[in-house]
C-alpha cells in the first residue's frame, strides 16, 4: 500500500506505536532495538500523523509475546482499535506485537473490520486487501516459527548437556560444585552429618512429620543457603519445617544421580503457569551414580514408598505407619464379615484419647448405611498383647536389640551435631573477637559496633553449650534406663517393658508389627480374632464381648465394700485417698475423689464417718460442754492435751468426743482449768 491511499479519516484517527522487549535483560542491554522502535514515531509523522495524535504504548517492556493474557499495552491496543479510535497501528516487526498466531490475526481481523493501517519497517500494509492481509498472515507465521525455533535450539543444547551430566543446575543443600564443575559433599561436616541423620531419623520413626518432632526435642538446627543478598551462597541454621524433609526425601540428588525435566511446565490461557510433577519414567534424562551420594538408589525408592504410604489421600491395602494413639491394632484389624481394613475412633477423657473403637464404616459411607462391625477396642489390644508375649521369641529379642543399637547410634550422632553447632559457634565468637581487638579504640562507632557482635556471638556460644549439656544429662538418663546387660535378657525383661506405662504405645506398635500381619475379627456372641502373623502362622482367639452400657457403670460389690469397711474409721476425703494407695478404680478406671465417694455413699444408703460416731456414742464438743459445765473452748483445750480423746469428721476440724466413763474429779478439774 502506498501512503497516498492513506485516508483522510485514518489520518484523524490516533496513531498508535507499541514498544515492546522480551526481557528487562534486553530493555537495559540491547538499546538500539529499543531506539529504533521509538524512531518509527517520525515515520507517523512523516505519514501526515500530527505528533499530539500519536500515543506511545511501552507497558510492555520486559514481557514476552508469546500470549496476550499478561501484556496490558497490547490489551490496551486491541480495545482501542476495536473502539474506532485508531487510524495506524506501528510495530518494529510482527514479533514485536505479537508471538503468537491467534493474537497476531485477532488483531488483523478488528484492524480489518475498522478500517486501521499497520506499519513496520518493511512497509505499510491494510489488512481489508487481500494481498496485505496475506502478506500480514505470512510474517505472523514465520515469527511464531522463528520463536520456536530459537527456542528448539536452547532448549536442544541444554538437553544436549544433560544427556552428559554436565549441565550446571541448582543443588540442595548439603551439595556444592567445585572450581571445575564437579559436584562434591558440602564440606561442612555440620551440614553432612545433619542431612545423614535426616535420613536415618526417617528410616526409624517412619513418617516426615515424626522426623521433624525428633529434631525439635534433639534441638538440633537445620541448614539453609541463602540465594539471595549480601550473604548469598551461605549457610543459615534455623529450626527444622516438614518441608524441608519432603524435599530432601523427594530429590534423587541425594541418591547420587543426575535428573533432568522432572516436571512440565504449562501455560493457560489465562496466562498462569502450572508446573506439574512428571513420573520417573517420563523424566527426560537419569544418570544414576553421577556424583557421590548420602542414600543408595535403592533407599531412595524406598522413602519415596514409604511416603505414598503415609498418604492420608493413598489408602493401601497394606499397613500404615504407626501413630501416637493407643489403638494397638491401629491399621492392623480386617473386618470379618466384608474383609475391609477397620478405622480407629476414640472416646476423649480429660482432652486425651484413651478409649479406641474399631469401625468397619467404609461401605457404610458410600452406601449411607450402618457400619459393618463396631467394638470396643480395649480388651482385644489387651488379648493381643498377651498373646505376644506367649510367643515371644528370640528371634524377636533379636530385632528389639537393633532397635536398642539403633537408637544408641541415633543420640550419639545427635551429640556429635550439636558438639559441631558449639564449635561453629566457638568459631564465629572468636572471629569476632579479633576483629573487635585489631579496631582502632578511637573509632567508638566501629568499635561499639564490632563489641556488640562478639557479644551477641558470645551469647550463641553459651546457648549452644547449655544446649549441649542439658541433652548429654538426658541422653545419659535415657541409655542408663536400657543397659545393655539388661538388654541380653529380653527374654524376661520384655514383659516388664511391654507392660511399663512409660513405654511409648507407637514402640509397642513398632513391636507388634514385626511379628503380627493382620488380624480379621468377627463380632458374634464375643469377638473371634483370627491372627495372622508375618511368618504365615495363624492363631485364633476368643475375647468375650464388655458388659452393656448400664452394667459397666456399676461399682463393683468389693469396690463397697471397702468404702463401707473404711467410713468406720475415715470420713470421705480419707477414704478416697486409702482407696487410691490400695489400688481401686472407679467403673471408669479413674482415681477416687471425695465427691466420687460422698455420692457413692448416698446412692447406696452408706451412713458417713459422723453418723457412724454418733451411733457409737460419741458426742458433740457442745453436748459435752453442757455436762461438764465449761465452754466449748475448753473442750478443745482439753483435747490439745490429750486429756479428751476427739476425731475430726469434716475439713474445717470440727470434732466428735468420746464421752466420760467416770465423772472428773474437783482436782484434776482444777489441773484442767489451770
């Protein structure tokens, strides 16, 4: 199109120059590009455009073009063209307004549609005129083309090095590279010995976040690289977070083996990036035993499995790792009657869970009808145990020794860590202490600032030492309680620890799963539990069903009559607290209280301390007063010296008296009054 065809109407119309760089890198380094769009301004002019009808749009220096979605200059144009409003649209080239077919020939049609010009460098074109549009359609193409190429190119040359293992990539921590690109263990025997322990610490307690409560009690730090200011490339030590170990868990660098394109990244129309976690057979490249490693391949498959199987959204059909709750079977108990895996739900007393059922309701959710089976859960763990410990073996003895070795190795790698962190510490107060002693005394203000540092290091320094040994003092607790003589003996030692109430209830799982596959529970008449265990034996057992609701709230006829046996002597507060030392409980296996006794004793018609002591003729300090003619005082007066024989029956000291056998003589009335 030649500029005589130029309409007087177009020339009305605004003129607008859209500016556009792919990266901010470009905007601040290729400046000429940059000029030389601008400079297309006095091509506008020269076109007939006065210069106040011609608007510049550069919002989108530093966006690439390959979507409109982000790029508010080109919004922006498009909605004014579409509007009528402008006359002649200026671009260096295509590829500055647009990278992508569907934006560049949306453009052409409204610009088609209003009757609006385009110009590059190349030319002036109206996209209404078949040739033009053409023409315009072709550089639309060989520009997305050319983007995929250069971008085919890059992404061939990286892939290229990937296939070598030699393409330089952002390592996890306890990794660095060396001056010539290898990559080596962090030489920060801090940050090593933290990342092995990480790992053993998960292969013993078995899920992420039990990983993260260990190192919290432990008080041990974990390290993190700063990517970004002044101290970019450094080590930080702060508390541990759960991601940290799904990350290290996850990453197969620590396998010792080079990955590239783990994921895929993907853009919506929207313009929002979603990145999505390929499989490890889509992963583009794997060299196994690339560089060394904390962790074999192998033990790296095998946290990834255990991880799927800590999934609360992955329900297997095998075992789920031991938690904290008292349910022994937890994860172990199959429903008789469908051959579903049983939940655990807990009766809360006191805000703890101490009570478990075992629910078959997966059916029962999906279908909206009653459970399969539902029973209480504690007589059953209680018959499970003591069938564990009839068959308990050497060979299990066996596996409780490494555990106990195990956990040894465990407190003393802890140890070393935290030596480590004092001496890093240590480290760090003694440089600042140097650099405090070699400052000049007359510069107060550096000298007030470099004593502030090596005071706030010296105080590190005391905290990661008291540290230090207040976890030595607990740690030498906790291995003098598990001697190893002690250890040898399991085998009469067990059912002491099995039945300690300080042995944690996730260990007595740990035990129980080492011998004990499952076990499928059919509710009759009684519970019949037919155990499988891991060596394929199978035993079964009958466990008789608990009493009805309103029976199990019931006090024992014993439990009476030791409260009956003891009100002839103690008044209620005494009596529970004789109850407790002699071991009973009340129908809710809980400690006896003075209320608790107070309304056994009225439910049951059980007369109280005082009116047993009134039967028995003993009489009121006042009853007594009357007949020996003095005050109440000087009856207390008299049982302080042990003259009068009285017993408290309530708390505020109130007491009942033995009455006179014979009647006080004159004189030691006399020694009385004295």
């Amino acid at each position: 199109m030649n500029a005589q065809e130029i309409k007087p109407r177009q020339l009305q119309r605004l003129a607008c120059l859209y500016v556009r760089q792919s990266t901010l890198q470009q905007v601040l380094e290729n400046r000429e590009s940059t000029a030389r769009q601008y400079a297309l301004r006095d091509r506008a002019i020269a076109l007939g455009w006065i210069a106040e009808r011609i608007v510049v749009l550069d919002q989108d220096l530093g966006h690439s073009g390959t979507s409109a979605s982000d790029r508010v200059g080109f919004q922006r144009l498009v909605a004014e063209v579409g509007l009528g409003k402008v006359g002649l649209v200026l671009g260096l080239e295509v590829s500055r307004l647009a990278r992508s077919s569907s934006d560049w020939h949306h453009l052409l049609e409204i610009c088609a549609l209003t009757g609006t010009l385009i110009l590059d460098e190349d030319g002036l074109y109206d996209p209404a005129t078949f040739n033009d549009r053409l023409l315009l359609g072709l550089k639309g193409t060989m520009s997305e083309a050319e983007l995929y190429i250069l971008r085919a190119r890059l992404l061939g040359g990286i892939l290229n090095k990937a296939r070598r293992a030699e393409l330089k990539l952002h390592l996890p921590i306890g990794f660095c590279y060396t001056e010539d690109n290898r990559v080596v263990l962090d030489p920060d025997k801090q940050a090593q010995a933290t990342i092995k322990l990480l790992f053993q610490t998960f292969r013993r307690t078995g899920t992420a976040s039990a990983t993260v409560r260990a190192f919290r009690q432990q008080n041990l730090a974990f390290p993190r690289r700063l990517s970004k200011g002044v101290h970019k490339g450094e080590l930080v030590w702060n508390d541990m977070r759960h991601d940290d170990v799904l990350r290290v868990l996850h990453n197969p660098v620590y396998a010792g083996a080079f990955v590239f394109g783990r994921t895929r990244t993907n853009k919506t129309a929207d313009g929002k990036i979603h990145i999505v976690a390929l499989a490890q057979e889509e992963w583009q490249v794997m060299i196994k035993d690339a560089h060394p490693a904390y962790i074999s391949w192998e033990e790296y498959e095998g946290h990834l499995s255990q991880l799927r199987a800590n999934s609360q959204a992955y329900t297997p059909k095998h075992l789920n790792p031991p938690r904290e709750g008292p349910a022994l079977l937890q994860g172990l108990v199959i429903c008789g009657q469908c051959g579903e895996r049983m939940t655990v739900r807990y009766h809360q007393r006191g805000g703890q869970r101490v009570v478990p059922d075992y629910v078959c309701q997966k059916a029962g959710i999906s279908a909206g009808t009653a459970p399969c089976q539902r029973f209480l859960g504690r007589d059953l763990d209680a018959a499970i145990g003591q069938v564990l410990l009839e068959m308990l073996t050497p060979a299990l003895v066996n596996q409780v020794l490494q555990w106990h070795a195990e956990l040894c190795s465990q407190l003393s790698e802890a140890e070393h860590l935290r030596q480590m962190e004092v001496e890093r510490a240590q480290y760090a107060a003694d440089l600042a202490g140097r650099r405090f002693m070699r400052v000049d005394p007359d510069n107060r203000l550096v000298a007030d600032l470099l004593e502030a540092e090596w005071n706030a290091k010296l105080r590190d320094l005391a905290s990661a030492q008291q540290a230090l040994a207040q976890q030595q003092q607990q740690q030498e607790s906790e291995v003098s309680r598990k001697e190893s003589e002690q250890m040898s003996q399991m085998l009469e030692q067990f059912p002491r620890f099995w039945n300690d109430p300080t042995t944690p209830v996730r260990e007595r799982k740990r035990i129980l799963r080492l011998v004990v596959s499952d076990v499928t529970v059919l509710k009759t008449t009684c519970l019949t539990a037919h155990i499988r265990f891991v060596g394929g034996a199978t035993r079964s057992i009958e466990v008789a069903l608990p009493p009805a609701f309103a029976q199990s709230r019931l006090t024992p006829v014993q439990t009476l009559a030791e409260i009956d046996r003891l009100l002839n002597d103690y008044r209620d507060s005494q009596v529970a607290v004789q109850m407790n030392k002699a071991g009973y409980k009340t129908f809710a296996g809980l400690s006896f209280t003075t209320s608790l006794v107070s309304a056994l004793r009225r439910k049951h018609g059980l007369k109280d301390f005082y009116s047993r002591k009134l039967a028995e003729g003993w009489v009121s300090a006042e009853e007594l007063a009357r007949q020996l003619n003095v005050t109440g005082a000087t009856i207390y007066r008299w049982q302080q010296r042990k003259l009068l024989e009285g017993v408290s029956y309530d708390e505020r000291g109130s007491c009942l008296f033995r009455p006179l056998q014979t009647p006080l003589t004159s004189q030691a009335r006399g020694r009385k009054k004295s």
